[in-house]
C-alpha cells in the first residue's frame, strides 16, 4: 500500500465515522460553514471527492443514502490511487498540473480534514483529528496561504493563541475558531 493510499484512508475514516454516527435529525444542523447545514457538507465532501476522481458527473444526491454516497466515492479514490497508472496520471488542478496521488495527498485530504472537524463540531462528536493528517496538510497549505483566500476557497485564518497545538493552528489557518 503506498504511503498516499494509507494516509488517505486515515482522513476519509476520520470523516466516515462522524458521518455514520449522525443522529436523526442532525442533517439539518448548522456547522462552522455558515452557508452549510450537516447534509449540505456532506453533500459538498462527496462532490469534492468524485471531481478529484474525475467522475464530475456523479453528484450526491441530498435527499439519497449519504453513508453510501460517501463509501462509493472514497472507494472510486482508494481504487484509483491502489493504481499505480491512474496514481501517478497528471491531472489539473487549483495551482497547475500534479499527478492524482499527490492531489488526493494534499487539497483533498486537507479539505477532508477541515470538513471532518466542521461535521464533527456541528453533531457534538469527537473533534480530535488525525495529528499525522493534519501536521501534512499544514505543511501543504502554509506555503500557499495567500493563494488560496479567495471566494470558493478559504477565508481570512485566524491567528492562533501562542504554544496553540497543531489541530488549533490548521483549523485556525482555515479560518475556524476552536
């Protein structure tokens, strides 16, 4: 299993189990993502996850099965980075061309990891991410923090307290206040 398969597994578990632990009910939740409620997250992550899939033309479907959705979605991810062609297939992207394995490492898995917290807030789950994921994901998106403070992207970050954990200091950089 290549290194990118494993720590993707590890972000889209992270994000499966608050999805499968939802309560009746808890769809129609606020979250951190003003404009969002839980199923509309939901809705954008797996989105998300089938354009990096190059299946535009799958969509979630809000009113479906969203569990499903989500395990269809990360398995056609999975399948596709378990391929050594298809992994390694340069594909567009946000900043310019990169091979598929490493656009699922970084602005997919961070996104993820963003997502996962804000379902995780919204519900009252655990909040606790996955501290290798987001010390990665940091790693990625500091060097392009500007870039990527744009409408349909992040908004303004959040200064983080002095000696702020990892976890405190990505949600921070995305704008959510912990």
């Amino acid at each position: 299993m290549s290194d990118v398969l494993y720590h993707y597994q590890r972000v889209s578990e992270g994000f499966g189990s608050r999805l499968l632990a939802l309560k009746p009910g808890q769809l129609s939740l606020p979250t951190p993502c003003s404009d969002w409620d839980v199923r509309n997250l939901v809705v954008h992550v797996i989105d998300t996850h089938w354009r990096v899939a190059s299946m535009p033309e799958r969509e979630a479907d809000p009113a479906g099965d969203l569990m499903r959705q989500w395990s269809d979605a990360t398995a056609a991810v999975q399948t596709a980075l378990a391929d050594p062609e298809t992994s390694a297939t340069l594909v567009g992207g946000m900043f310019g061309e990169r091979s598929f394995a490493s656009l699922v490492d970084s602005l997919l898995s961070a996104d993820t990891l963003f997502h996962t917290w804000d379902l995780a807030r919204a519900t009252s789950q655990g909040e606790e991410l996955d501290k290798e994921a987001v010390t990665r994901a940091l790693a990625y998106l500091t060097p392009l923090d500007e870039a990527i403070r744009r409408p349909g992207g992040f908004g303004p970050k959040i200064d983080s307290a002095p000696g702020a954990d990892i976890q405190t200091r990505f949600l921070n950089f995305g704008g959510r206040a912990v």
